[in-house]
C-alpha cells in the first residue's frame, strides 16, 4: 500500500512538475512578445521624427516617406499572425529611407537625421535581440508540448504551440532607390 501511495505521489509531483514548466514557458513567450512590443514602440515613435528631417532635406521624395508611414501605421495597427508581415514591411521600408541618405549629402551631415537613425539602428538591434530570445523561448515550449509525456499534460490543459517571429523572403533583400 506505502508503494503505491509513494508511486501515486510521484507521479503527481511529476505531473505538477510538467504542467508548471509549461505555465513558465508560455509566461516566458508572452513575456517575450511583450519586449518585442516595447521595442517596436520605440521604433513607432522615432520613424514620425525620422520622416519629418527627411522631408525637409528631399522634398520630392515623396512616394519613399508615405511608405514609411504607411508601413509605420499598418504595423501599429497589425495583430496575431499579421504582426510578423508589418513589421517586415516596416523594416524594408526603413532600409529605403536610411538608402535615400546615401543620395543627399546634406541629409547625411543633418545631426537630428545621424541620431534618429543611431537611434532607428540601435532600436533594430534590439528588435532583432528580442525577436530571437522569442523565438528560442517559443521552440522550447513547443518542444515540449510536442514531447512525450509532456504532450499529454500540455494536451489535457489546452496548451498550444506559439508562432515563431519570422522574416519574409523581401526583408532579405536589400532596397533599392532609383530617381
């Protein structure tokens, strides 16, 4: 009888075990998500200043600055799985503005335009660290909703494997400006 009670207490330990380090898990990716988020803000309040020093150093670069803010509001806007698209439609429209500054000296020794765009950069870079941290926290807990005997746990409380945060085939492409 004590065996089958310590078995039964083991095996309860182990399910507790299992469930909280999914609960962990999933708190660690929303967590995650949500550093990506304040990143992404942060980009969202710098591209409005960035545009503003643009316009005034290229004035017919037009079609370039309303993509920006196009992108800038659409990735605002984008929730779920479209969040991952904006933001690389954001992205590719930013590499434009930053490939325009190669084509107006005087936009290039403009010091509200090299901050904003340290600032942009620095902000990338720390998107790029968040975006990653995400994914890697997002492949272990779907590694171990998939696993066995974790499967079983995750399956009988309805966890559910999160999306990784991936690029499109255009953000690995450089931007081009033509005049």
């Amino acid at each position: 009888m004590w065996a089958a009670i310590a078995i039964a207490a083991v095996l309860l330990l182990y399910f507790v075990s299992v469930y909280n380090g999914l609960v962990a898990r999933r708190t660690q990716a929303r967590e995650a998500w949500a550093t990506i988020d304040t990143q992404l803000k942060r980009r969202y309040d710098l591209i409005p200043n960035l545009v503003e020093t643009v316009r005034g150093a290229a004035k017919h670069e037009r079609e370039t600055l309303d993509a920006v803010i196009t992108a800038r509001n659409a990735a605002m806007s984008a929730h779920g799985t479209d969040k991952s698209a904006a933001e690389n439609q954001l992205t590719g429209a930013l590499k434009s503005i930053f490939a325009l500054s190669e084509s107006y000296p005087t936009l290039r020794a403009n010091e509200n335009f090299l901050e904003l765009q340290r600032e942009i950069t620095d902000t990338e870079t720390k998107i790029q660290a968040a975006r990653q941290f995400y994914n890697t926290v997002v492949m272990a807990l779907n590694t171990q909703i998939e696993q066995f005997p974790s499967s079983i746990i995750a399956r009988m409380f309805g966890f559910t494997p999160e999306r990784f945060f991936e690029i499109d085939a255009s953000e690995k492409v450089a931007p081009q400006v033509r005049f």
